[in-house]
C-alpha cells in the first residue's frame, strides 16, 4: 500500500481505540478508488462482530435508515422493510433474534435490532443517501453524542447532491477527515486472476507502465474505469492477429487510446456522437485543441499520446472504436482488417515492381530487367490479380514503349485486353467490394477526373487505356453479381444470428469495411427464413426487432433509388411476417402488424 494510505489506515486504527470520541470520522474520496474496501480491511468489519458496516445507497426515509441498520445486522433481512413488514404475521413466533425469543407479531423488529448495536458503526454511500443532509446528520448524531459509539463515514464529497450544505454541516459532526489515494498496483494485480490467460493478458502484464500513465492522466481516480476497461482491452488484443501483435509500440498506442476511450466513454464523459467524430477533418487545430472546446478537444489534452483524434490515421479507426465501446462487439475479422488498413501494424513493404517500372529512367539497367522479367513471368502465370497494379504496369510499360522501336501500342493493348478476359474466366479477377456511398463502388483504383490512380500513383489514360480500366470495371461487376446469393446467405446468418451486426452491415460505412448501404442485397436472402428470425426476435426482444425492420423499411426511401430491387422483396418479406405471427394466434398477428406499422412510420 501507497504512503497515504498507510498513513490513512494509522488515522483509522487510532480512531477505533478511542473508547467515546464524540465525533465520526469522513474517509472521503473519489467513486471507485477502493474506498470500501480500504476501510473493510482496515477494520476487518466482515469479521469482527464489534463492527458493522452499512450501506444508505438508497435510503430515503428514516424508516428506511433503521432497516438498513437492521439488515446490516441480520443478513436473512436483505428483502425491502415493506416486504419484511408484509410477511410479519407469517413468520413463526418463536423466532430466536440477538439471542431472545421474540413474536414478530408483536414486537417492532427495527427497535429490538438498534438496542444490539455495536460499537462501532461503518456508513457507506454516504452521498448517494436520499434524506436531507441535516436529517441524516441528526440519524446519525444520536449514535456519536448519545450513545458514544464510534461512527466511520464513507462518501465521495463532490459528487453530494446538496454538496454545499453537506461540506457546511458536516463540521458539526465528523471531527476528522482522511482521504485515500486509488491503490493502482494492488487493483491491478488483482485483476490478472479474473482475465483468461491469452496475449492480451501477457502483453497488459508486460506492459503495466502504460496502463499506470493512462490511469494518472484520466485524473477520475475511479478503479472501477479502470479494470472494466482493462477486461475489454485484453479481449481486444486477444483477438488480434499474432503478428500485429508484434509491433509492441503500435499496441501500446492503441492499449492507450482504447483506455482512454473507454473510460471516458463510460464515465460520461465523451458519448457515442464524440466516438464517431473522432474521425473528422478540419475540426480540431493542429495542436489538439478542440475549436469549441468539445469533450474530444478536453481528452486529447489529457492524454497527448493517445490517437484520440483520429483524422490524420492513428491506431483505432472511427468505425471500430464505435463497434467496441458503443455496440459492445467487434468480430476478429473486423478488428484485423480495420487494424490492417491504418498501416500501424505492418512492415513497410519493399518498393513494388510496378512502382519501380514507372521509375524505369533512373532504374540501373540491369535491376530493371529482372523487374520486367518478373512482370512478364506473373503475367503469364496469371499471378498478378489486383487490378490496381494491372493498370499501373499496362501505363508504365505503354509509357516506357513511347521511347523503344520495338514496342507496338496495339499488340501491347491487346494482350493486356486478353490477359483481363482470361483472368476472369479463371475467376481470379476479384470481385468489386461494397461502399457506404452511392455510386462509388470500390474496384482498388480511382478513375475520376480524367486520370487513373492506384497507390497513390496516377496517370492520366490514353483511349486503349480507357477501354482496359473499362472492361476491368465490368468484370468485376460481373464477378460482384455472380457473389450475391453468397453474400445474402451471409447476411442471413447475420439476421438469425447477431440482429445488430446485420444491421451494422446496412448503413453507411467509411472505414473500409463491408458495408451495403447503396448495394441491393435484400432480395438475394431467403425470406422466409428472414421472415422467421425477425418474428422469433420480435417474441424475444420487441425493440431489437423494430430497429431491424426499420433498417430495412428504410432502404425503400424514394431517394434510395438504388435499391428498388429490393422493394419487392420488402413487401413480401411483410406479408410472410403477418402469415408467420397468425400462424400463432390472431393477437399475434395484429401485433405484428403493429410492429411493421410502427418500423415504417420510423423509417418515413
């Protein structure tokens, strides 16, 4: 234990040898700091019959002030005094309590209990009591100045409702306050037993220094932040691919935005707005003060080395530390292919051929011909598949042919033409993925604005160019097409399976992953099978199941234009859900009409 609280635990050791002190003695500090359980082991109350701790979390009344001392006493009357009161006649007469026999017909319990009081008398809770400050003090007083018992306050000051009359009237009571400090190390120790051995807990153990800071820089003091967010954290990197894991100062960046983010998000102090504004440009100043002075501008302050902005590609993409702190839930896929794609957790890459080729005039000759000697060899075993690349080498080497006498632009266009088609046929042209946005289907390179990009490399076509980014565009809208049924039987297991993560797939997404906000999908899923998962949800979480079809509901928008492939497919997906719910009774059924009326008036 720290100097201070082994200094604190001396103060309360030499309070319970007083015999009458005439005062009570505050142990005020912050919510979650250990608090509770400094002073259950420094007055050993759980054992010790000559102590007795209680809680006022929620006593409003000085009714409910006795029964909190007596349930404090007697463990078998943990129910509510109501409760207790209202079962009084049942209960046998001959009831041995505080060793007498007592009718509980007869007798007031409350007052029989409050004669057996110890000596000394451990109130926690203190601030979340309901009564008067004054009222409580003057509940509490009888015991200090009446009775001479000793009387051990545990609160947390700053977070009293009546705050400036509980520091003003306190004086009149407690004689002696001591604070504690949060007992990091100890906590911390103590919670590797409850975390399942994994590389998450390895790599927290390793590196506890990074959890200390992250901790004193929050400056909430409260454990109970902590050690929740440490829990999630080794989850998280338990998730995390082995070799990601090996760049230990990425992870320790990453293990600090996420307890920052974390904590914060669960105190209260950031919310799920904050979380997905993480990711916006031209908001905060380059020093990381926030313009306005919003929460994210206020933590980033707190914890300088933290990707808590995250505009410029820290460690924790946007859309994941959504899918972590706000829905709870990220898959391994997602976590490793957001983690992938902020360049964190990779080696640089050696210099690729294609890059190389475009370079080809400052190139030493004979290094550039292995480059095009290998180029040649993966084209002609149909090794080079990314689309990117194809383009960018068919640019290069039509750039380099300007200035060869043997070099004919067509045959060149021809066999890039026919190596495209083949590629195909053998399925090993990729399909086309999904984005958030309308009209910007992602093929792995840009063609806007009159020049074809990949790799941060771009060159503006000529006519033979054009129709080769053409003809990959369509075949990968092929092979797209050709994934769909697929793709919908996967977005079913969603729908059966995990509610949030289908829906999680239907809205817009910039992170780079899978999203089919703008991709007409609906239709390829059975529905039938839809229809049953989302009544069997409806009979198990209502409000799970309307957030469901108002997603769906919502994808038949007039300006969802896109998407009117689906729109069929929608309205018969309603008819199976009421055939489904009358199938069960007529209730049912009009409930569920309900539940579709009330999604499509959400979904406008």
């Amino acid at each position: 234990m720290d100097l201070p609280n082994q200094i604190a635990r001396r103060v309360v050791e030499k309070y319970l040898k007083l015999k009458s002190p005439r005062y009570a003695l505050l142990i005020d500090a912050p919510w979650g700091c250990g608090k509770t359980h400094f002073i259950k082991a420094a007055t050993e109350c759980e054992t010790d019959p000559t102590r007795l701790y209680v809680s006022l979390y929620n006593v409003h009344s000085a009714d409910e002030f006795d029964w909190a001392l007596v349930r404090a006493l007697n463990p078998w009357t943990r129910s509510t005094a109501g409760k207790v009161a209202g079962r009084a006649k049942e209960l046998a007469s001959g009831l041995r309590f505080m060793g007498l026999s007592v009718d509980l017909t007869k007798v007031n319990m409350a007052e029989l209990a409050l004669q057996k009081l110890p000596e000394t008398i451990i109130f926690d809770d203190v601030e979340r009591c309901s009564l008067p400050v004054k009222r409580l003090w003057g509940l509490i007083n009888r015991f200090v100045e009446h009775e001479g018992k000793r009387v051990i306050l545990i609160a947390n000051s700053d977070k009293h409702t009546e705050r400036p009359d509980f520091l003003h009237s306190r004086e009149k009571l407690v004689g002696q306050i001591v604070t504690i400090q949060p007992n990091v190390d100890a906590a911390i120790a103590a919670i590797w037993g409850d975390i399942p051995d994994g590389q998450g807990r390895r790599f927290l153990q390793a590196h506890q220094a990074v959890i200390k800071t992250t901790f004193e820089e929050a400056k909430h003091q409260n454990l109970r932040l902590l050690l929740r967010a440490i829990r999630d954290a080794a989850d998280f990197i338990d998730q995390i691919e082995l070799e990601m894991v090996a760049y230990t100062t990425s992870v320790q960046r990453l293990t600090q935005t996420l307890l920052a983010l974390h904590m914060a998000y669960h105190e209260g102090a950031i919310d799920k707005d904050d979380l997905r504004r993480r990711g916006d440009s031209g908001r905060y100043l380059n020093s990381g003060k926030d313009e306005d002075g919003s929460p994210l501008g206020k933590l980033k302050q707190d914890h300088p080395n933290a990707d808590i902005l995250n505009h410029r590609g820290g460690t924790l993409p946007t859309e994941l530390g959504v899918n972590l702190l706000v829905d709870g839930y990220a898959s391994a896929a997602q976590i490793n292919i957001a983690l992938k794609a902020t360049g964190h957790f990779t080696a640089p890459k050696e210099t690729p051929d294609w890059i190389r080729l475009w370079n080809w005039g400052e190139q030493d000759t004979a290094e550039l011909e292995g480059v095009i000697a290998r180029i040649k060899a993966s084209l002609t075993n149909f090794e080079l598949t990314n689309p990117g690349e194809i383009l960018e080498i068919y640019g290069a080497l039509n750039f380099m042919g300007k200035y060869r006498d043997d070099f004919c632009p067509k045959e060149h266009a021809r066999n890039f033409f026919e190596y495209v088609r083949q590629l195909a046929n053998l399925c090993k042209l990729p399909a086309r993925s999904s984005a958030s946005i309308a009209g910007q289907e992602q093929y792995g390179f840009e063609w806007q604005h009159g020049s074809i990009s990949y790799g941060g490399h771009g060159y503006t076509p000529d006519i033979r160019a054009k129709g080769l980014c053409q003809l990959v565009r369509k075949l990968m809208d092929q092979a797209w097409d050709n994934k769909l049924p697929e793709m919908g039987s996967d977005l079913l297991d969603h729908l059966q399976a995990r509610p949030e993560m289908f829906r999680n797939l239907m809205v817009k997404n910039t992170d780079g992953l899978t999203s089919y906000w703008s991709t007409p999908i609906l239709h390829h899923m059975d529905r039938g099978a839809a229809a049953l998962a989302i009544y069997d949800l409806s009979q198990t979480d209502r409000a799970a199941a309307l957030r469901v079809l108002d997603t769906i509901f919502y994808r038949k928008r007039e300006s969802r234009a896109q998407l009117r492939p689906e729109h069929d497919w929608i309205e018969e997906l309603k008819v199976n859900l009421v055939a489904k719910a009358d199938a069960v009774s007529a209730i049912s059924a009009a409930q569920m009409r309900l539940l579709i009326q009330r999604a499509e008036s959400r979904a406008g």
